[in-house]
C-alpha cells in the first residue's frame, strides 16, 4: 500500500461504454461499482447494472447545466486516500419560497469504497456513510453518535436538480429526499430519508484551501460566503484561551493588590485641627508646620474632614516644597446638606473630601491653607490629614476593567458567530430558552467545537 | 494571534498598574507651581492660589 493508502491504478482505469441514447461514447471509471451512470452528452441516467444500460431517465431538456469545481476524472487525496471524482449531483431545497442549491461530488477508490463531497456557497464538508445508527432524542431535537452531541440543525425537502458521472445508488433527477441535519461543528450527522429507506451520514468541515490543495486544482477556490452550519467557529477557541489567561491575570492582579496595600506604607505624616471664623474678616490663608516625606517618588492623600450642616468651606490648598519652592496647588469643597421635603429626607454631599497628589518627590513640606465660606457662617472647624504613599484602588479597578472588556468583546464576537450560523437554522436564531444557563450552553459549545476544529 | 496579542496585552496591563502604584501615579490632578517664594511662609497671603476664584457651590437641594 503506498503512503497515500489504497489507490486508483496509476492511470485511470476506464472502461469505455456507449450511450443507448445518443451513441456518445461514456466513461465508467467505478470498476462496476456504479449503480447510474449519466451521459454527459445527452444527460441520459442509464441502469450501470443492466449490460444494455437501460435508460431510467432523461432531463436534459429540463435542467440547467451545471459545472463541476472538481472535474470528474481528478485524483485527490482525502485524510491519506487516494480517491478520484466520478460523480456530481445539484441538490436543492426550498425555504420560504427561496431555492438553495447546494453540489455533491462522489469520490471513489477501489479499496476504501465512495465518499462525498459537498459544496455550499464556498464551504466544503468531507461526508462518509455512518457504520452505525446514532442515538435520537426522543424530540429529534438532539442526537449522540460516538459521545458527542449534535443538535439539530435543519430539516427540509432537497430535490435532485442535476447529475453528472456515476452513482453508486439509483439517482433520478427530480428525486426527493427528506434530509435533516444535526450539528457539532465542525462535524455534522446528515439523515436522509426516501419511502422507507433512511441513510445516515457524517461530514467535517473542510477549508476550500484544503480541497484545492488536495485535488491540485488551479487558480483560488470561491471564497466561502457567509457562516456554514458546522463551520468551526474561528473566534471560541480563542474564548476559551483568552478566558484562561484573563483568569491568570486576574490572579495576578488580586496578589499584586494585596502586595501593593501590605508593602505601601500609607504613613500618616501630617494631622491638625484648624477652626476658620468666616465672621472674623482679614487674612485667612495661614501656613502648617513643615513635616517631612520621606521614600522615593509616591503619591500624597490629603483629607479634609469639616464640621459643616448645611454649609459649605471650600479650601485653596498649596502644598509647598520648603526647600525647592516647588508647590502641589489644588481646591477642595467640603460641603454637606440635609433635610425634608414633601419627597421624603434628602442629604447631599459630605463633611469630608479626599484629594490624592500624584508624584510627590520626598522633601520637607508645608501646606498653605487658604478657607473660603459665606460670611457670617461663624465658626467651622475643620481637620486635615496627610498620608504618604497611599495605594490607589482606583487603577486595580481599571486593570480589572481592562482585562475583561477584550475578553467580553472576543466572547461577543463568539457569541455573533453562533447567532450568525443559527439564524439560517429551522430555529433563526440560536437554540435555548433565551436564559443565562442556555447561553452558557451555546458558549460551551461553541467552544467545543472550536478545540475539535483545530 | 489573539491569544498572544491577549498575553502580551494582559502583561503590558499589570506591568503598568506595577509601575503606576510605585510612582505614585493617580487620576487627580494638580497645578504645580514652581519657585514659590520663601516668603509665602512668613506671609501665607503673598501666595495667590489658582483656584481663589473658583465659583464656590453654595446649593443644598
């Protein structure tokens, strides 16, 4: 057996058959395993099985032709197997009153037998018979083969609309089979009903790239057009890592916090009570004594914490570097008010503010205090507290941030894959009852089929 | 491509809050004034501070 598995002879191996009905000379290359064989010339099925090749049916005048992408004859090798194209068929249903066609090519080898191609709009599935009957739910809303389940996708009317080559089974242009389709991307298990008979097969999703490659066909294949049912979805494989690693960092994040609050030393350097008479007049900027920073470059929290009710200060604040002359110059308000109205109680503001100085350089300082209130307010007290480096909560919140909107934003874009490819499905829209549970499903899922898809 | 974008990203976030806490970063700002006289000690009223001619809020409901 040579590499690629069991393989057509080196050359094709044909037997040369004419048409009953037009005499045109017709190509077998299935060794006798060809059930139909069409006529290219006349579009005659004729009977591969009766040595008169009896014609079952003629359409030519009833059909459109239809070009293979895969020219029947070509060799490709599918999974490690050699197999050869020897038959095309366009199948296509109705929905809504709008026809979509999709194509079949059957691959042969002598060994391993058929297998199928399909192509819809650019996206190409690898289809094998099931060996074994897989295991409907008793709604038909799911079914599990081997471990796995698929949900169902799509039931529909799928007519034969054109053929061309050989067959391994009785193919009638106009023939209609009930197919439903049942999804775990990237793989899906097809069912096909015709009478009484029932066949079950599995497809995987394969890259048009992949098929040219393997056929050795020229040029670009036809870019796929929109989300196929089992396409794996190029976006959950990434949720899934992204998550993870969000979660690691989140981790991270939580033990830099911890580090960051248990090593700053959040010292408290400076804390007076002041009273500020705004009755009194004349100048009411004073200055506090110096107190020292110390440690490297950090920030610097000032607090003011003032009797008001129903009042107001405003303070001007400049924190003054005593040696450089450099000075950190902010206002704070510290208002607080109350009461009650025909709406009930009601309080605005708050008797104490904070303000954080960023990058102050160690030194000795002083701050220069300037109050401001209505006059006539009488007399406020009023204490100010200053803390060296301080742990701001404020950026771990937006790190917080900043690692779960890229994730949330690769989940959403996920999310819109699975709605994309459920809007074409018999349901429009994504299967579920609509609650948190049943979109974790759909995430898990689609996750699941991403890590298969790759 | 994402995954690594992602790690990378993710690193570039914690090493920047890292660096943020031990500078002493924060969101407020300041005005800084450079070269304050000497004097404003003896004479806290030489210092004209920006934000004397702040609109003071003077409301209640």
């Amino acid at each position: 057996m040579s590499p690629m598995g069991p393989a057509p002879a080196g050359s094709p191996q044909v037997r040369s058959l004419n048409c009953p009905g037009c005499g045109a000379s017709l190509t077998v290359r299935s060794f006798g395993n060809a059930v139909t064989i069409i006529c290219e010339s006349c579009h005659s099925v004729l009977d591969a099985q009766d040595p008169k090749l009896k014609i079952l049916q003629q359409f030519h005048a009833a059909t459109i032709e239809d070009r293979p992408l895969i020219p029947l004859g070509s060799r490709g090798s599918i999974r490690g197997v050699l197999y050869e194209a020897i038959g095309f068929q366009r199948r296509t249903i109705q929905v809504e009153g709008v026809s979509y066609s999709w194509h079949e090519y059957v691959l042969f080898n002598p060994v391993k037998g058929f297998r199928y191609l399909t192509e819809y709009d650019g996206h190409w599935n690898d289809i094998s018979i099931l060996r074994a009957l897989p295991d409907l739910s008793a709604g038909g809303a799911t079914l599990k083969y081997l471990g796995e389940t698929y949900r169902h996708f799509q039931t529909a009317d799928a007519a034969t609309a054109f053929v061309l080559g050989e067959f391994p089974w009785q193919v009638r242009v106009g023939e209609i089979t009930r197919v439903s389709d049942f999804i775990s991307p990237p793989r899906v298990i097809s069912s096909e009903s015709s009478g009484k008979e029932v066949t079950w097969s599995i497809g995987e999703y394969l890259s048009c790239r992949d098929v040219w490659k393997a056929f050795k066909l020229q040029g670009d294949p036809p870019a796929p057009i929109g989300i196929y049912e089992n396409q794996p979805s190029p976006m959950s494989s990434n949720v899934k890592s992204v998550w993870t690693m969000a979660g690691v960092f989140l981790i991270l994040l939580l033990s830099l916090a911890v580090g960051v609050y248990w090593m700053e030393s959040d010292e408290q350097v400076f804390e007076q009570m002041f009273e500020f008479n705004s009755s009194a007049g004349g100048e009411a900027s004073f200055v506090t004594p110096v107190f020292q920073l110390k440690g490297r470059t950090s920030d610097v929290e000032l607090t003011t914490n003032a009797g008001v009710d129903n009042d107001w200060i405003y303070l001007n604040y400049a924190l003054i570097n005593q040696d450089t002359g450099h000075a950190y110059d902010f206002g704070r308000e510290v208002s607080y008010y109350h009461g009650y109205d025909s709406d009930g109680s009601w309080s605005e503001g708050k008797t104490s503010n904070s303000v954080t100085i960023p990058s102050v350089p160690p030194g000795n300082y002083y701050l220069r205090v300037e109050p401001e209130s209505d006059s006539n307010r009488g007399l406020i007290r009023y204490v100010v507290t200053v803390k060296r480096d301080v742990p701001q909560a404020s950026f771990f919140g937006i790190a917080l941030l900043a690692l779960l909107v890229p994730a949330g934003l690769i989940t959403w874009r996920s999310l819109n894959f699975e709605h994309l490819r459920w809007a074409e499905s018999d349901y429009g829209g994504m299967p579920g009852d609509g609650s948190l549970l049943g979109m974790v499903e759909n995430i898990a899922d689609s996750m699941k089929s991403s890590g298969d898809g790759e | 491509m994402i995954r690594s974008f992602f790690l990378v990203y993710g690193l570039f976030v914690l090493a920047a809050v890292s660096f943020a806490e031990y500078r002493g970063w924060s969101l407020s700002r300041v005005n800084e004034v450079p070269n304050v006289p000497r004097s404003v000690r003896d004479n806290p009223g030489s210092y004209r501070s920006v934000y004397s001619s702040y609109h003071h809020y003077t409301g209640g409901k």
